[in-house]
C-alpha cells in the first residue's frame, strides 16, 4: 500500500511539472529536455556496461549538448553535431586500442536514441501538438493497463514482457483513440480523421518503445533503469514510449496537419 502511494504520488507531482514546462516552453522545455536526455543516456549506457559493452560515456553527453545547443542556437546544424560526435568517436578508436567498434556503435546509438528523438518534443514547441506526445503516450499506456488487468488472457510478448496482453495492447489503442478526439474536439481541430489516424500509429509505435526498452533491460538483466522516479524507476522506464513516438508525431504534424 505505501509502494502504491508512493507511485501516486510522484505520479501526480511528476504531471504537475510536466504541465508546467510544456506551457512554459522555449528554454524551460529545452533545459527540461537536456536533462532528461543525459539521465536518460547515462541509464542506457549503465544498462549496456552489464553485458560488457563499454559505450564512451564523454562522447554520448557532449552529443547530448550539441543537440541542447541546436534548441538555443539555430545556426549550429544536427549535422555539424554528429560530424563532431563521430570524428570524436573514430579518433577514440585510433588512439585507444581497448575501444571497440561495438563501443562506438552504441554510444552513436544511444545519442539517436534518447537526446535526439527528444529533441522532437522541442521541434513541436509553440504548437497544440507538443500535448499529443504525451497524452498518447500516457493515455496508451494508462488504457492498456486497465484493460489488460480486466480483460486481459493473451499474452502479447511473453519473453520480453510477460504483463502485457494483446487485450491490453488494443485498449492502449482504443484509450488513444478516445483522449486524441477529446483533444481534437476540445482544440478544433480541423481534420478529425487524420489525427484518427496519428492515434493509432502513434499508439502502436508508442507500444513498441516500451517493448524496446524491456527487452533491452532483459538483455541488461535489470529490473528497472533507474531509481529518481520513486515508484516508477529510472527516466527510460517512464519516457520509453514518447522517445520512441515523439519523432512520429513530429512528422506527421509537419506533413499531414500544419
């Protein structure tokens, strides 16, 4: 019961301050976004060093700052940063024969990963559409825990998440549905089909984050990524599922809705 609790309430203070960051935006949303990268990056690589791959930690966090850079300098180009970032990474490698190229290649995995496809979020700053990463996000996984605890006997991918269940998949499916037309009506959105259609994906792609990040902590044999959500783990635990979506959402707000 005090677990419980715990969770409820560092849920509950952890929307607070995301409600407040997303409305303030601009630097607020970029430093807040910064900081989740490196937490972020710093899980990954210590979940990677459990099964001895030795990701260049520096590497990873000065791509992380290019990118929180891009946000406050828009001269400074993503290609200038990861030109940067792999000159770095290729100079390690000739000048340190314990490097290997699985060592680099997940260093530059885990700056794709976590600090660029947050980046996204900041792209979508100054739009309505910022609110759709995370009230799908939430939504899909709020639903799918609902229903897959009232309806739910098919497992979905029992090796790598024995908890979840296909019910539960299409109610996080349904619940995103349900939350992006509230939104759309509250917002007057101009194309209610076609934010139907960015639930649904964003659902599934959202779905396929968490999944990525649980067989990536089977493979690290690690319950959780982290401790500095009290009740809810590590950053990667609760933002798996908007890192993996939040470029989808960019895209098909930059394509299909603006």
């Amino acid at each position: 019961m005090k677990d419980l609790s715990v969770r409820a309430l560092t849920g509950i203070i952890g929307l607070l301050l995301l409600v407040f960051i997303v409305s303030r935006g601009k630097l607020y949303l970029s430093i807040s976004i910064f900081i989740i990268s490196i937490i972020g990056l710093w899980e990954f690589y210590r979940a990677l060093n459990n099964i001895d791959i030795r990701p260049i930690n520096y590497i990873g966090y000065l791509g992380s700052v290019g990118i929180f850079l891009i946000n406050i300098f828009p001269n400074v180009s993503i290609g200038l940063v990861f030109y940067v970032v792999t000159a770095f990474l290729l100079i390690s490698l000739l000048l340190n024969r314990n490097v290997k190229i699985m060592d680099i290649a997940t260093t530059l995995l885990g700056i794709i990963y976590i600090p660029f496809s947050l980046f996204y979020i900041y792209k979508l700053d100054g739009t309505i559409y910022i609110w759709l990463v995370f009230l799908i996000a939430f939504g899909t996984d709020t639903f799918a825990y609902i229903v897959g605890n009232l309806m739910g006997k098919n497992k979905l991918c029992p090796n790598i998440s024995p908890n979840k269940t296909r019910e539960g998949s299409l109610g996080g499916i349904l619940g995103s549905l349900v939350i992006t037309l509230i939104f759309g009506f509250f917002t007057d959105a101009d194309s209610l089909w076609k934010l139907v259609i960015l639930s649904i994906l964003a659902s599934i792609i959202s779905q396929t984050g968490d999944l990525i990040a649980s067989r990536i902590k089977r493979l690290a044999e690690i319950k959780d990524y982290g401790f500095i959500m009290p009740g809810h783990g590590g950053i990667l635990d609760r933002f798996d599922s908007i890192i993996f979506s939040a470029p989808l959402i960019y895209y098909y707000v930059e394509y299909f809705l603006i």
